[in-house]
C-alpha cells in the first residue's frame, strides 16, 4: 500500500517527504482439518501486484512468497505454518468377527456314461477342477451294465476319481447279472455287495445312500436299515440320494412307489434328496409326502439326470416344480453348512443353463 506524502513550505523551510508503508495482510490460516498443513497467501485485492505463483517446497514447512508490484515500496513476507496435528480416540471398541464355517462340497450328477459320446468326459473335467465328495446318481453305464461298459466307458471319465465317488444303482446298472458288474466294478464304494445302500457323514450332514432297484417296501429289509440308521444319526441336516425320482416333470414322471420312503425321510426331518433317470434337470420347492407345498418342514428334490448320457423330453410339469431344463450337461454342486445348504448347477463348457439358491436346514 502507498502513503500519501505531504509538503510543508515556509519560507526557505527544509522540504520534508514522509513515504509510510502499511503491512500486507496474509490470510488463511492452518486449520486442523486441513490434511495437506497449508494455505495459500491472498493478497489485499485493493492492490494490483504481479508475482510468481506460490510453489511449496517438497519436505519443507516454510512457504515463501514474494509479490513484486510496479511501484515502491516492495513487499515481502514470509508465512511459517507451525500448527501441528496430534488425532486423539475418545474410545475404543473391538469387534470380532466369527467367521462362516468351512462348507463341505457335495457335487455329482445322474445318467453319466455312454460308449462313443463324449457327455461324461465333458462333466467329468469339472470334477477335475472342483474338489469335494462326488456322488452319482444311478446309470453310471448308461447302457446294458456289463463290466466292459464300466471298465471302457465310465472308468476313463467319471472313473478317475474314484477314491472320492459314492455312487447308488440305476435300471441300466442292473441290466446285465442283476447289477453283479456294477458291484464288481464299484467294490467297497458302492456299500455292501446286493444291498447297494449306505450311509456316511459329510462335515455335520448325513448322507444316505438308498437302492431304488430293490425291495423298498415297509417291511422291507432297506428300509428296516433306513430307520435304524436315522434313528443313530440324529442330524440336524441330512440327505439321500437314488435313482428314481419321487416327483418329476420328465418323460418317466412321478414314480410312485418312492412313497412310502418319502414318508419316512419327512418324518425325521430329512432336507433334500436327489435323484435320476430322466435326463433332465429339475429343482421343487420343499415338498410334503403328498406333494404340496410345505416351507417348514418339506423335502426339496433335485432331479439331476445330466451327467452326459442323453437329454429327454418333458411331460406334464408337476406341481411344485420351480426351475427345469433338457438342455445342458452338468453338475449339482451342494455347499454344505452346519445348519443350511447353497445349491449351484454348474453347465459344461458351451452350456449355458444354470442355477443358483439356497436354504436352511429344518
């Protein structure tokens, strides 16, 4: 800013000139908030002043700028931040996290294997990839069940994984010997020779391995076993898997006969089964013995013909059914919690189907 200067005359009076200069305001100052530590200089705007743009120096906490006006007096002025932040907690709270239990994998599929096609070679590349305890639903040899239709068709695929595959009996195992060359080709895995039924744990979940090719009766010596082994492994999550399917909207359909093992498996609580025979996928809302709608306490089927065998038709779609497809090869994998279940097919590669849900175990 310049002063005014004044002249004094008296006679031969000395002449005076009296130049007074006003300091330049630097505004801006440092604010706690402000998480760079500085602030530009601003000039009083009744001045008009050229100079070099403000360039903070890196590591360094003085900031100098030096404005150069046209006239005299010139201004310089120096700003040193030296405001300092320390943040300060008030409180402090601790969350822990408990993390999801480990979920076991249940992966597998039906109707799998035929000599000359590649179907079953294709599912069983995602079994390469996805690990976990593989089951199968029946028609392993989808042909006439000999032993060279196991050992030349399903071994070289499906056959691999062996030490992790817990298969149940189809009509086309049985074909040849009454199901003699399945028994000798599965050995051990496929339970006791003749019975074909089983049970075993996965993480907190019983699996139950049931023989739709024989004697399924009340009073049958299967079933007998089925509610002993329920009674000894009161779980409160559990499955079982066969070959024939219960409810079904495929070309064979409902199969009536599964009643009465239906019932018992309602009785004590079992969550879901999974089934075969028709070359299809289909997943039902949970389901009463009589086949109606029951949120609480149903059975949710699965129908996972899709193992690579054939694809079949559809007939009447049944009451219940939420999701189908006579399209794509692939895989049911069940991701197995201590209280619930995620279901996921997963498609070879070139299909396209999927699906995706899941739900508590009752």
């Amino acid at each position: 800013m310049r002063v005014p200067r004044y002249e004094l005359a008296a006679g031969s009076l000395l002449m005076c000139l009296l130049g007074c200069q006003l300091p330049v305001y630097l505004g801006g100052m440092v604010q706690p908030d402000d998480p760079g530590l500085t602030r530009q200089a601003v000039i009083d705007p009744n001045t008009t002043p050229t100079h070099t743009p403000f360039q903070p120096v890196p590591n360094t906490p003085t900031f100098t700028q030096t404005p150069t006006p046209t006239q005299t007096p010139t201004a310089t002025f120096t700003m040193t931040p030296t405001h300092t932040m320390t943040p300060t907690l008030t409180s402090t709270s601790t969350v822990t996290l408990t993390p999801d239990p480990r979920a076991e994998v249940f992966i597998g599929a039906g109707d799998i294997s035929i000599c000359g096609r590649d179907g079953d070679e294709q599912t069983a590349d995602l079994l390469a990839v996805i690990p976990g305890v593989v089951y199968t639903l029946g028609d392993n040899s989808n042909e006439s069940g000999t032993y060279e239709q196991f050992i030349d068709c399903f071994d070289p695929s499906w056959g691999r994984y062996m030490d992790r595959l817990h298969p149940v009996p189809g009509n086309h195992d049985y074909d040849s010997a009454g199901g003699a060359n399945y028994y000798a080709y599965f050995g051990s895995r496929a339970g006791e020779s003749g019975k074909g039924y089983y049970s075993y744990d996965v993480g907190a979940w019983h699996i139950i391995a049931i023989n739709s090719l024989i004697d399924i009766d009340q009073d049958s010596e299967q079933v007998e076993w089925l509610l002993t082994d329920l009674a000894d492994h009161p779980s409160l999550c559990s499955l079982a898997y066969w070959h024939y399917p219960r409810w079904s909207s495929g070309a064979v359909g409902n199969i009536d006969e599964l009643g009465p093992i239906i019932q018992i498996l309602y009785d004590r609580g079992v969550d879901v089964v999974l089934s075969g025979h028709d070359h299809i996928y289909e997943r039902f809302a949970p389901q009463n013995p009589s086949g109606m709608l029951d949120i609480e306490r149903g059975i949710r089927e699965f129908i996972v013909g899709t193992g690579g065998a054939s694809h079949h038709d559809f007939g009447s779609i049944k009451l219940n059914s939420e999701v189908r497809d006579n399209t794509s090869f692939g895989l049911l994998k069940l991701l197995l919690y201590p209280n619930r279940y995620v279901w996921e097919f997963i498609p070879v590669d070139g299909d396209s189907f999927k699906d995706y849900g899941s739900d508590i175990c009752h």
